[in-house]
C-alpha cells in the first residue's frame, strides 16, 4: 500500500468554476472533442471512440442535444459485428499514432464477422448503451414535439443492433447461461490495470519470440505533463499486447477463445451493468411498443443471480477465474456490483452502502473528495496515481450515484452527486484524480468526465 508521506504534494488549487460555468465548460469540451459524427475519448492519448465512453458521451450529449446523442450511438453501432459484438475501439480515419492500431488487430483480414466499414478491434467494453439509450428518450420528453418524435424513430431504427447486442452477451458471453460475462482481456472490463486481474494475469506468459510494440499512450502522457507512473507497467502492456496476439491467433472467434485464451474471467461488475441495461432496455421497449422486453427482463433475472450468487455477507461482491473456479475477491470498487444490479436483501444493501461510505472507501479522512477510489486505499494493492488501482474516476462516481438512487439509497446518492460536482468544478475534466490530493491525472479534457459532469448538473 502506497503511504500518505509518499503521495504528490497538494497542487496549487485550481480556480473554482459555478456550476453554470462548468456545465458551459463541459459542453464546450464535448464540442471540441466532436469529429462530426463521433466524439473522441481525448484527443492526444485517446484520438479514437471507445465503446463504453461513447455511451457516457451519449448520456451527457442528451442534456445538450438528443439528436447529437443518438448520432454518437448510430456510429458505434454502425460497427457492430455479424455477431452482434459491439466493439471496444472504432478507429477514426487519419490517426496512426495510437497502438495497439488496426494493423495489430487485424479483425477484417482474420474474421469474416468484422464490419466491413470503419476498422475496429476485437474486444468488447461493458455494455453502458442501454443506459443511454433509456436517458436519450427520457430527455426527449422535454423537447419539442419534432424533437422528440425524431429520437423514438430514431431508437426504433437502432433497436434491432441493440437487441443484437445483448444476445451476443447473453449467449456467446455466458454460453454455460450462470448469470456471469466472459471477458478475454482486462481492457474488456474497462477497468484495464485493476488489482483484480493480478492472480489472473500472472498465468499470462507472452511467447518467447513475441515483440511487444510501442506504446503511443507513454508519449502522448508525457507531452500532457504525465509520467508513466500514472499508467501500467511495460510487464502490465506486455501481456496485454499478448493477449491481443492470442485472440488473434483465435480468429476472434468466442468458442475458439473460450478453449485457448490464457485470460478468461468472469466479470462482476459487467455484469452488473448488463443487468441494469437490459432492464432499461425493457422499460424502452415496453414504452415504444418494440419486441424483446421478455427477453431483456429474462436476461437481467438471470445475470443478477449470477451476480448476487458471488455477494459475501457484506454484500460484496466478486469475479471468477472461469480457468481454474477460483473466486477472486479484491478490494476494488467492483465489489458494488450488486448496487447496480440491485436483489441484495435489505440488511445486505445496507452493510454494503456502510462500506462505501466507510474510511476503507468513500469515508477516509484523507480524501480530497469523499468519492470511490477504484481500489481500496487499504488494499495492499493501492496506488492513488497509477490508472485504476486507486484513482477517483468521474464516471465510476456517476454509475455508484446512479446505483444507489435506483437502490432507494437517495441520502447516499445526494452526497456523493454533490462531492463529485465539488470535483469537477476545476473544470479540467481529468481522465482521473488524485483521491488523497486531488490532483488531476491522466488525459485532459476527456469527453467521458465532461459528459458525466453534464448529466451530474442537469438531474
């Protein structure tokens, strides 16, 4: 564990915006980040759309323009896969920089189920876009009538791709049907360099002949005034670039995967987000009259079982080493998983918004901000610089505040919605901050902490 003596020193603080200032802020930031039919994650070290972050994008653009919302989500599924993935990187036209590039990749030239359109990669990231798509058409409501009637045709248009989606993940992700995701890479949990994947990335041994290459994300760092301690080690990259090799090698092909990849976890906290966006998937079809609501609803009681069936007595919960069997419990915001997907009895809801509040997390007398840390700042594993190992990130503080609004934890949600616009008031939209000083850290302005902060203002 990273020592409070051993953390950067305070930076000079930073000018403090109004929340009207930082809502015109964040707007300005997605405007700039905008390439016309799709937003960036972060122009230097992030010059392409991921798939999580688009999501997000989306929820923040619909305070701004539901139009612009469903145009962000309409050019990610534009690169869906025969299969119905939805993948984790769609690569903009004209930026080589970034690595590991669509060279690497190589999806078209390996699986005839990659779009044949923009060049993507061959992971997926948590499934955020029913989420989205539910908050879209909830702040249609308040537009003009064309507006609105403009956003259900549109949503109804996009429908087939999202139920399309979800299939994928709820059979070719969980063909044994236990209620778990099947992720072949940290980088598909969004949550890359988490403690959570140590125990299963230490079996990740890359061949002998394997030549990792460069990594764009140390130089575009540097020139934002980062260092590499805030990302993952050249060990961390040298098996994440291995496993893009393996699931290569597998034509990234799911049952070939499943058989041959040296990553295969079961991962809680995608799950729980399936959970919560098949339910609002099914609140939408429910409402515009559209097919599938008995599935979306089967698929969330399935995933939340499989969930809740890792929850400890704190209601904690854990991922699965799908190699071995092994239960894996880390002390990683992931354990609250079941506050997205919701079914803990009341007695176990309670204990685990207790731990959230508490000096092991959001409570600790030393935080900047009383937000979650990705990891535990009592978890021998902490590092409050380095990516998802400790780091306050804006849009892990949204899904917790939407989590428990929707858990009936309406006190605990208030206080952290509050602490996390105090946060965002620097109005410099960090990839991620500092939990003990509050530094920002990471890619700066990044469109996902833009849009959140967006979302945070208008409720």
């Amino acid at each position: 564990m990273t020592t409070v003596s051993a953390m950067h020193p305070s930076p000079a603080p930073a000018a403090r915006l109004t929340r009207n200032q930082t809502a015109a802020r964040a707007a300005y930031v997605l405007a700039g980040n905008d390439r016309g039919r799709l937003t960036v994650a972060a122009p230097q070290l992030y010059p392409h759309m991921w798939s999580w972050d688009a999501a997000f994008i989306a929820i923040g653009l619909a305070r701004v323009s539901t139009g612009r919302a469903l145009t962000e989500l309409e050019t990610l599924l534009a690169a869906q896969w025969r299969t119905g993935m939805v993948p984790h990187i769609v690569f903009t036209e004209g930026d080589a920089t970034y690595e590991p590039g669509p060279q690497r990749w190589a999806c078209r030239e390996t699986c005839p189920d990659a779009p044949d359109g923009p060049a993507t990669s061959g992971l997926i990231q948590p499934p955020v876009h029913g989420v989205a798509v539910r908050r879209i058409l909830d702040a249609a409501r308040t537009a003009s009538t064309a507006e609105r009637r403009e956003a259900v045709q549109r949503i109804r248009a996009l429908w087939p791709a999202l139920l399309a989606w979800h299939r994928y993940l709820a059979t070719r992700r969980d063909p044994d049907g236990r209620g778990i995701l099947t992720i072949y890479h940290g980088w598909e949990s969004g949550l890359d360099n988490s403690p959570r994947w140590d125990a299963p990335y230490a079996a990740v041994v890359p061949a002998p002949e394997f030549v990792p290459f460069r990594r764009a994300d140390l130089h575009a760092l540097g020139a934002l005034g980062g260092a590499a301690a805030q990302r993952p080690s050249d060990a961390d990259y040298a098996k994440y670039q291995w496993l893009v090799e393996e699931l290569r090698r597998a034509g990234y092909d799911d049952e070939r995967a499943r058989r041959t990849l040296s990553f295969r976890m079961g991962d809680v906290l995608t799950s729980a987000l399936f959970v919560a966006a098949n339910e609002e998937l099914a609140t939408v079809a429910d409402e515009l009259d559209l097919p599938g609501v008995d599935e979306l609803i089967g698929y969330a009681d399935r995933f939340r079982r499989g969930v809740l069936q890792t929850a400890d007595e704190r209601g904690f919960a854990a991922d699965i080493d799908l190699r071995t069997g092994a239960v894996v419990r880390t002390e990683t915001v992931a354990g609250f998983a079941p506050l997205l997907s919701g079914g803990l009895d009341p007695a176990r809801r309670r204990a685990l918004v207790a731990t959230l509040t508490s000096a092991d997390w959001c409570g600790h007398p030393g935080f900047a901000h009383a937000l979650p840390p990705s990891t535990s700042p009592n978890s021998a594993a902490f590092d409050p610089v380095r990516y998802w190992r400790g780091p306050q990130w804006p849009p892990v503080t949204w899904l917790m505040v939407w989590g428990l609004e929707r858990s009936g934890e309406q006190e605990t949600a208030h206080a952290l919605r509050e602490a996390a616009l105090d946060q965002l008031a620097d109005g410099l939209f960090a990839e991620y901050y500092h939990p003990f000083t509050g530094e920002p850290l990471g890619a700066r302005p990044q469109s996902w902490t833009a849009a959140v902060a967006l979302d945070l203002l208008a409720a």
